[in-house]
C-alpha cells in the first residue's frame, strides 16, 4: 500500500493524551509549587514525535503551541514559535534520541525543557513581560524527573490500542 495512502490508527489517543496535558497545565496549583510544575504539554509532544515522527512534527507543535497560548494567557504565538522548534529537534534527531535509555532521554527532555524555558524567558523580556529568573530550571527539573513515567504510559497506551 501507497505510504501516502497507509490509515492511521489511534489518532483519538493522540488528541485525548494533548488534552490531558493541557488540563494539567492549568490545572491550579499552590503558590509555591507553580514555578515547579513540569511541561507536560510539551513532553506529551516530545512522546508522540518520537514515536510517530511521520506523523507529528512542526505543524502540530505550531498548533499545540498556539492552543496552549491561549489556555495560559501567554502572548500568542510564543508557545507556539516554542514548541515548533521543540517539535522540530524532536522529529529531527528521533533515531538517536530512541536509542537513548529512557533516563538519557529524560536528560534530553531536560535540555528540551530548558531551550524552551529560555526563549520563553528571552521572548518575555522583548515585551516586557516579567518572569521568574530564578525558577527558569524548575519546570525542566520536574519534567526530566517525571519523564519515565510519562514514557512508560504513553508507550503502553500506544502498544495497547495500535497507535501508528
């Protein structure tokens, strides 16, 4: 069968895993864990470009991104310009970043994260928004740490209903 024509199946786990991320994303937290929170949305979307490089990339970055822009009530477009570059090194380097144990991708995710916590940071300052300085890290720490986990239930869930 035609590559262009192959059916895609689980696309409905794609979408409920992003919208799982995004609750998590605004889910409320107590002031001193807020700087702490992972970037579940964006591992979410490092999983699926890996795993499906043909089939996630920059354009569902650029659209992940800008739904969570506007979920955060970020500047829009930021997430956005973010996770397309996430995306792209993503489905770029995916044949190494499999390779990889999934503790060393979990260190890949934490240089992912930190990338992106920086433009955010960088992207902010030219509007003169303010941020966090001193919490840049925090987010990348607590995603490198959770990224097993999330590895191992979104590899499961992609075994279990044939995501391709």
């Amino acid at each position: 069968m035609n590559m262009g024509l192959k059916q895609h199946h689980g696309s409905w786990v794609l979408i409920l895993s992003f919208i799982f991320g995004f609750m998590l994303a605004i889910m409320p937290l107590p002031v001193w864990a807020i700087a702490w929170r992972p970037n579940w949305v964006m591992m979410i979307l490092i999983y699926w470009c890996l795993a499906l490089p043909h089939r996630l990339g920059v354009t569902t970055g650029w659209i992940i991104g800008i739904i969570h822009d506007v979920l955060t009530d970020t500047l829009l477009g930021q997430h956005a310009l973010i996770f397309c570059l996430i995306a792209y090194i993503s489905v770029k380097f995916h044949r190494q970043i499999r390779l990889f144990s999934v503790w060393q991708q979990a260190i890949t995710v934490f240089i992912l994260v930190t990338i992106s916590q920086v433009l955010g940071i960088m992207i902010r300052s030219i509007f003169g928004q303010p941020h966090m300085l001193g919490f840049f890290i925090s987010p990348a720490l607590t995603s490198m740490l959770l990224w097993p986990w999330l590895f191992i239930i979104l590899r499961d869930l992609r075994r279990t209903y044939r995501v391709s």
